[in-house]
C-alpha cells in the first residue's frame, strides 16, 4: 500500500491556471493511453483539496458526460477544506480540515490493501510529504507551458532528493515520470 500523488503538470511545473483552469490539459492526449486506467484500479481511497473539488463541481456535467455520473470515483473521499462545500449526490465523501496525520490513518483503514491517491492540489501532496506519508510522485508533464499558475509541489525537496524510478512517452503530449520519495534527512520536508 502507497500514498501516492498522480497529477499532470506543464513542462514549467503548474497543475492548473492561476483561475484553476485545466483547459491546457485536454488536448494534449486521451487519459486512457496513460497509466490511470491501471492505477486507478489500485486505488482505495482518495484525498482532494478543495481547489480541485470545486473544480469537479464547475464541470460536473463534462465529467457525467465522459464517465456517466458527477463523482467517477467509487471510492471513498475525504474533501479537506476550510469552508463548507456542497457534496455531491450519491458520493461517498466526507469534508475535513486540518492536519493529514488523523485522516491518513483513517484512509489507510477504508484503503485496506490498495494504495492512497492524493488528488491534488500540489499542496495537499506536500502537507503528506511534510507529515512522511507520501511514498510516491506519477507526474504526467505535458508539453506546454503556462508561465504561471498552480504549482505542481510547492516544497523544498533536496536532501535526500526524489528517487527516478521510470519515464515512459505517453503519445506526442506527455511524458509519464514516476518518483519514489526517500526518507532520510530532508531539507524541507518529509519526516523519516
């Protein structure tokens, strides 16, 4: 079992526009030539912030028509946020705020023995990696550049830096790089 964070980013490192677009993202492939259709299927729960939730609600109606419901994911969720969100029908989720450490050990229960995706933003990912719960990066880095916007993993990571563990050309739009986070003594980050 892994906490992993499985995103996509521009080649200068944002996940989003400043206005938390994801247009720049669509044209660049078919997410079914990446490795989601696999990993989704190891997954057993998922962590999202709310930047990205209420992105999922501003599109709801693209995300039924592509997946034939609102919320494509049967898995359970755990929203963090500061505010208070509207939950989607027929969703199995639950809003939370504060430190990841408590909802970690709740999601590894409802995970059993599949892994943890955080969803996104690029922050959430680094408050796990802060707390040492993050085990793994899959980052889908498309071959645009935004100049500015959301970024990818806003934390120090150096001592010990990410461990390259595989690169794969996902068609002409992407290249697939999964990281493996070392523990040890980290510069900014990441608890042994």
């Amino acid at each position: 079992m892994k906490t992993q964070y499985y995103t996509a980013t521009s080649l200068d490192g944002f996940i989003a526009t400043e206005d938390d677009s994801l247009d720049w993202l669509f044209p660049l492939g078919d997410v079914n030539d990446t490795s989601y259709p696999e990993f989704i299927k190891g997954v057993g729960a998922l962590a999202m912030g709310s930047s990205t939730y209420e992105w999922m609600l501003r599109h709801a109606d693209k995300v039924a028509t592509e997946t034939g419901s609102p919320w494509p994911y049967a898995q359970p969720t755990w929203i963090f946020t500061s505010r208070v969100l509207p939950p989607i029908q027929g969703a199995n989720m639950q809003f939370v705020r504060g430190d990841v450490r408590p909802v970690h050990a709740e999601m590894k229960k409802a995970a059993g023995t599949k892994n943890i995706w955080i969803v996104g933003g690029g922050d959430l990912a680094g408050q796990f990696y802060d707390a040492g719960l993050l085990d793994e990066l899959i980052v889908q880095v498309g071959s645009v550049t935004l100049g500015k916007g959301k970024p990818l993993f806003p934390r120090n990571v150096t001592k010990p830096p990410l461990r390259l563990v595989s690169v794969r050309q996902v068609g002409t739009g992407f290249a697939e790089l999964r990281y493996e986070v070392q523990r040890g003594d980290v510069g900014g980050g990441g608890v042994p």
